[in-house]
C-alpha cells in the first residue's frame, strides 16, 4: 500500500481530521473512532481538534507495521 505524500493546509496547526484520515489512507469514521479509543492523540487549536505531524508519522508507522518510521 503506498501513501501519497499529503500537506495540511496549514501545516503550523497539524492535521484537521479528514486531512489526517486522507494522509493515512483511513476512513474518517476510523480515525474518529482512534481518537475517541485514545489510540491517536489530538491538539485543540483554535477550538478544534488537530492532529500534528509527528502524531500522523506514528500512527502511520504503527500502520505500515514500520517501527523505525516513528523515531
């Protein structure tokens, strides 16, 4: 499975949840569901919930079963 490289539109702010689900090849529903299970971790930024880039890099690590890709 190879994932397209993805840029949030503001990239200080991380990833807004359909970005993030986009970037990891997920479903939104999916990555709405990690969330709430506390498996991926969310920034509020300006009263929303934001997913940073590093966060994006682990669970896209812990996906691809790539344990280097997270360090």
């Amino acid at each position: 499975m190879e994932l397209q490289p993805f840029k949030p539109r503001n990239p200080r702010a991380g990833y807004s949840l359909p970005e993030a689900s986009a970037a990891l090849g997920v479903s939104y529903k999916s990555l709405l569901t990690a969330v709430k299970n506390g498996e991926v971790r969310v920034v509020r930024f300006a009263g929303r919930d934001r997913i940073t880039q590093a966060e994006v890099a682990r669970v896209r690590a812990m996906l691809l079963g790539d344990d280097t890709a997270a360090a």
